[in-house]
C-alpha cells in the first residue's frame, strides 16, 4: 500500500505484468495519485491476484528511477537532449542507411507488452510505410511455438477454450507450466476446482519438482527435451485403451504426415514406435507412469491442458504442440466446458497485441502470412496503399534480427518496450550486435538494452497512457489513462506517431491517438476470422473484457471457438474447425528426435531456466519493488544436493557454469526439489545473466529458441 491518503476513487484497470491479465481496482487518493491495488472481483480472476499485481502500485510510484528525457550516445556517454534532436537523429539515420542499404538494413523489435493500438502502428508504418518486413519482438521468444501449433491444427491460431474451462475439467494435463509461481490465479482456480470434486486428477509433467508439482497427482520428472516421446507413447497407449473417441475421430479430423492426408489405420502404424516399454528408458520415467498418465488423460470426463514455455521453448516446440492438440482432438477432449487444450501466456499483450496485429516478421494482421500473395494484396486494399508495396519476403524473426546486427546487415533498428540485451539466448554474442547497430530504445526504467543504446527515449507506462490489452483467451480489456507520465515521457504511439511523420509517412499513419487506432484496427478485423468489430473502448469500459470472435456491438463475445456459440460455425453443426477448408482439424504424425544439445563427459548436466513467483521476466520493473526482491532475493544457480556433492559445491559457493555458448559465474543454491543431473537458474537478474550460456538453437518453424535444454558444466569457481 502506497500511503498516500486514502481513496477518493476506484477505477477498473488490468494487471501491467502476465498474461492471465487479471482485472484490478486501481485506487486513487484526491490528488489523482495511485495509491491502492486490488483484485477485481467482476473480472475473470474472481478478484484473485498475485504478489506482482498486488504490488503494482509501488512499481508506478517510483518515480525517481524512472526515465524521463531522451539520451543521445555522444563520446561513448547517454547524455540528456531534446526530443526534437533525438527524433531528428534517429530519423536521419534511418533514412542513411534505407538510402545505402535498403528498406531491409532496417528494423522493428516491439514487445507483448505495449498496447494492441501501439503495435499494430508499428507494423503498418514498417510494412505498408519504410517496406521493411524486419519487423519481430519478444513474443517471438515465448510463445510462438504455440501460435504455430494452432495454425497448423486448427487452421486459426489462438487458443479454441478459456480459462472458465478450468471449473469444469476432471482432469488438469499440465505440461511445461510452473503454474503455481507464474500464473498463480490460475492455479488457486485448478485447486479450487481439484477441492470442490475428489474425481479431479492434475498431472503435471516437468524436469522439475515444482510448487505446481508438489500438488500433482501424479508427476512425471521427465528427462529434459524427451518429451515428444511421452505425447506420443501416451497417445498410443489412449487409442490401445480404446480410450480414443471413434466419431470425432471419423468426422472432424484429418491424420497427416507433414506431406499428405494418410489413414486412422497409418496413425496407428506410426505411434507404434512409442510403445511405452520401448521409450520409457530414455524418457525417463516407467512405462507404468506412461500408462497411468494416459488413462487419467482419456478416462476423466473433461481433461484440460495447460502449457508454456516448457512446450514453447524446444526446437520441437511446435511438433510439441501439434501433438498436445492432436492429444484432445482424438480423445474428443475439446470444444465442450473443461475439455481443451489451453497454450498460457508469458506477457499481458503477447496474444493481442502481437500474435493478432500480425506484428511478426511473417505476418500481417488477424492471421495472414506475408508470404501469401493473396494475404498482402488484402492488406494493401485494408491499408490503402499500392499493390505490390508489402515485400513478399519476410523480415527477420527475433534471433536472426540480433544476428543480422553482429552481421553489420541491419544498420538500425527501435526497440520498444523490451530487454533484449537480457533476454536472448547467447546474449554475449547478441549484444555485441546490438552495440554494432545504430540502436533507438523506448523504455521506463535503465536496463540492460537501454545501456547499449545510440538514442534512448523516455516511455510512459501502463495507466499514464491508454490501449487495449488481449491476454490468452482471446479477451481484449482496456486499461485507461488515470494519470500523467512523469518529465518528458512519452507513450509509444505518440513516439511512433511523430517517427513515422518525419519518415513521411503521416498520411499512412493517420489514426494517432488509442481510439482512433483501436476504430482504425476493429473496423479492419471484420474482414477476418479474428472479427472483433463488435468491442468497442465504449463497451470496454464497461464490461470486464469481451473474447472474440465478436462481430457486432450485440454479440456478447465468444468463451468457446470452432463450436455452438461461435458466429462462424454453420448453424447445426456441432464442431466445425473454419480454419481448414473441409472444417476438419488435423492431426500430424510428429516424430521425435534428439535435441542437439545432449550430456557428454564434458558437459554432463543440463540447464534449463525460467520464472519465480515474484519477479517477472527480466525484472526492470519487478526487482525495483522491496516486497519482490526481498522474496526473491538475487538469482542463483539451482542444483540438487547429489549433484552439489558430486562437485564439491556447498550453497553460497560461487561456482563456474560452461556450455557451448559461453561460460559465466553464479551462486549457488542447492534444492532436494531439483531433479539430479538438472540444473535451474531464473532469469530475472542482470547479475546473474544466465542467457549467456543458454543454447541459441530454435525451432525450424516457429523460429523460438530452445531455452529449456543446454548442456552444461558447473564446477566449483576458486578465488583468485
Ligand atoms: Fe498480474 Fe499475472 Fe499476477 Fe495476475 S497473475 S496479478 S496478471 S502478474
């Protein structure tokens, strides 16, 4: 509690942080000073929050670190300037290096948490303005291994269920989620769930003893990048059960082998090579778990899955989700209350504010791919400008666009609203290419990126400017302005605003407040299956977020797709997946294959990184709070005490971690809760900046890099 008087009023706002995207009170003292945070009760999350939300005030009341006048990088220094040299040397660099080296020497790397109507200006201005398809961000890292998923399966990305499911499923499939620390309403719902009904089971599969797998029913510690073995060995032992759902099977999906259409009979062939005798030695865990795990999936009533970046964050991360869908859909665990699969989200506005803009280098707004002609010719007609002006070629995804700054090829790129410097994998090699290119940051607090930056722009935060965020069940919410950003801060669609009028691009970007954007981007959304015509800031700012598909101001938003109840599923048809031509969802045959990062005499354990309860990802705005960083305390390097023993390291010990990467020192910190020959590190804390070693390798298709599983040395580091 921030004591500063008591409330004069409550307003009705979103949580700043992850993508459960709770609805809060915000509490404003008379001076219009934010000074109380609470759950809101009519939101989606019943007024739970977590101690991030619930400290969301001290955050906004530090001010005193905030950044709040442009920097200009003179003699090696960020010194203070106006923001008219500021713009105007960023302009005259971009224009520079378009004239010398094309529209492609240019980019954009934006964030799943700035506001839909913030980046959805940034992609139009570079795709459809400057032609330059380097336009990529963060949620590249996190979750779009999922969005793929959904694409391939169902034809439509974003998840078909909701979080409401969670009050109706038996049986709770949690995969590759620290439910319990990073989405913890969501968890207290699973409990409350599990405590109302003896029947409901939760599995809970991770490397890991979690807090989340303390409270499973059965946990299966799996070894690190083995996975795929497990979906498809339980997926042989469902259809061995009979536990396999024969006419959803027959009527609404498609088997495909990555090539063509092949029979029920095929799928069978191919799940044969995951008997679970036969894997579960390299799994793992005992064929008997394998067995049990898949009756307590097929047998319960309604199973739900939930899942993040455990999933996400592999090179077969969209193999991972393919098969997770295929999963429900032939055990018809889908399109009825508590059967679904539920893909979670890291960042508040990852879902809406970049998967659905299309603000990834591939792709253009509510589902279309730059490489489609079609698709481009469509948002040239939307966007007004000439046929042929969106480059057929996508631009560079996330870790191609830091290679493409070590390789002198992108000259200049804005970065807004993220950490990169932090964030990436290999993060030494990365930054060096960020210090290489002319580099323009917008952010709110000093960090690690900020500090490698040519131009640094003060950016307003969350409540001091206003937008919508879409968090993972499709439900866009609105946060309105309710006070002023502190100095000479600005909000990124203001910045963007005035960047693309000195690039001459005014007349394309004409929408420049929220708005006018938001009307802009709804009215554009009719033309797609990812229709939210219907949700205006009008209806935002009364209702407690609205789901789309929701095509007309009447329609009250849609809880489940590809269903009854969603406007695009033909009138008496009980499942229909409108993504896919013949509305059939499919399910591939998804083989498993070895990570490259495997143990070896020189590298015998593996790495694998993620959250903590209270910090959220790379801590700018998290470990500025007392409460969370005392919680926390500083990052360590999480081992189990046989492997501590084994190396001769005692907690507190500095030790040396090495991989193929790099190497670097941390703490150490031993937990009976790690699994032996697993090793953790959360990456919150610019001290301890595990993304040095951790492997750049990515998924082929979705292009998200493998954080989960580097092989790693760890000894004991002597004093010099
Ligand atoms: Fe905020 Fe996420 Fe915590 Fe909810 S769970 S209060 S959205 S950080």
């Amino acid at each position: 509690i921030v004591d500063e008087g008591p409330v004069a009023k409550w307003h009705k706002s979103v949580c700043r942080y992850c993508g459960t995207g709770c609805g809060v009170m915000l509490g404003m003292n008379k001076d219009k000073k934010l000074v109380r945070i609470r759950g809101d009760q009519e939101a989606h999350n019943k007024g739970v929050i977590c101690i991030k939300g619930s400290t969301l005030d001290k955050m906004m009341a530090n001010r005193e670190q905030r950044l709040t006048k442009p920097m200009i990088r003179k003699e090696g220094k960020l010194v203070e300037a106006s923001w008219d040299d500021a713009m105007t040397l960023i302009t005259n660099k971009f224009k520079e290096a378009i004239a010398a080296s094309g529209p492609e020497s240019v980019g954009y790397y934006g964030s799943g948490q700035l506001y839909a109507e913030e980046s959805y200006t940034a992609n139009k201005l570079f795709k459809a303005g400057i032609q330059s398809n380097n336009v990529d961000g963060n949620p590249r890292l996190c979750m779009a291994s999922a969005a793929v998923g959904y694409t391939q399966t169902f034809g439509k990305d974003e998840p078909p269920g909701a979080y409401e499911d969670i009050d109706h499923a038996e049986c709770f499939f949690l995969i590759g989620s620290n439910t319990y620390e990073c989405h913890p309403p969501l968890f207290e719902r699973i409990m409350i769930r599990k405590k109302s009904n003896p029947k409901v089971k939760i599995i809970v599969i991770d490397p890991r003893r979690t807090k989340t797998a303390e409270h499973a029913d059965l946990h299966l510690a799996v070894i690190p990048g083995t996975d795929l073995l497990l979906l498809n060995s339980m997926l042989y032992t469902l259809i061995e059960m009979g536990l396999y759902d024969n006419e959803f099977v027959n009527e609404h999906i498609n088997f495909n082998d990555g090539k063509q259409n092949v029979s029920f009979e095929d799928y069978k062939k191919f799940l044969a090579d995951y008997k679970p005798e036969d894997i579960a030695e390299e799994l793992g865990v005992s064929a008997r778990e394998i067995r049990r795990a898949a009756y307590m999936f097929g047998n319960s009533k309604a199973t739900m899955s939930l899942w993040t970046m455990g999933i996400n964050q592999r090179i077969q991360g969209v193999f991972l989700n393919n098969t997770l869908n295929s999963m429900h859909l032939v055990t018809g665990h889908i399109n009825r209350p508590g059967a679904t699969p539920l893909s979670l989200t890291g960042q508040c506005n990852a879902c809406g504010g970049v998967r659905d803009t299309g603000s990834l280098s591939h792709m253009l707004p509510n589902g279309r791919l730059i490489a489609k002609e079609q698709h481009r010719n469509e948002m040239e007609e939307l966007w007004g400008v000439k046929k042929g002006t969106i480059n057929p070629k996508p631009g560079y995804d996330a870790i191609n666009m830091f290679k493409a700054m070590v390789e002198d090829k992108l000259k200049c790129c804005l970065v807004m609203c993220t950490n990169p410097a932090q964030s990436v994998p290999n993060a030494d090699y990365y930054r060096e290419g960020m210090e290489k290119c002319f580099l323009v940051v917008a952010d709110v607090f000093e960090t690690e990126t900020t500090k490698l930056a040519d131009v640094v722009l003060p950016a307003a935060l969350y409540i001091e400017k206003e937008g919508v965020y879409g968090q993972t069940e499709r439900r866009y919410q609105l946060i309105e302005k309710l006070i002023d950003p502190p100095g000479e801060a600005r909000s990124d669609l203001e910045i963007l605003g005035e960047f693309a009028e000195r690039m001459g691009y005014g007349g394309l970007i004409k929408a420049r407040t929220p708005h006018d954007v938001w009307e802009e981007y709804r009215e554009l959304s009719s033309h797609s299956k990812y229709n939210f015509k219907g949700i205006t800031y009008e209806r935002l700012k009364e209702e407690r977020g609205i789901q789309w598909p929701c095509p007309s101001e009447d329609h009250p938003g849609t809880v489940r797709r590809y269903t009854e109840g969603d406007p695009f599923v033909p009138k008496g048809k009980k499942h229909y997946f409108y993504g896919k031509p013949d509305g059939k969802a499919v399910v591939f045959l998804r083989p498993y294959i070895k990570t490259k990062e495997q143990l070896s005499e020189q590298r015998p354990l593996f790495l694998t990184t993620g959250r903590v309860i209270s910090q959220w990802h790379t801590g700018t705005m998290t470990r500025l709070v007392d409460e969370l960083k005392n919680s926390s305390g500083d990052a360590c390097l999480v081992l189990h005490p046989e492997d501590a023993l084994k190396l001769g390291l005692k907690e507190g010990d500095m030790a040396k971690i090495d991989s193929s990467r790099g190497e670097m020192m941390g703490k150490v910190k031993i937990s009976e809760n790690e699994t032996p020959g697993v090793v953790f590190a959360a990456f919150y804390d610019p001290n301890f900046l595990v993304n040095k070693v951790v492997s750049d390798d990515y998924d082929p298709v979705s292009k998200e890099p493998a954080y989960k599983v580097t092989a790693v040395s760890v000894s004991k580091s002597l004093p010099l």
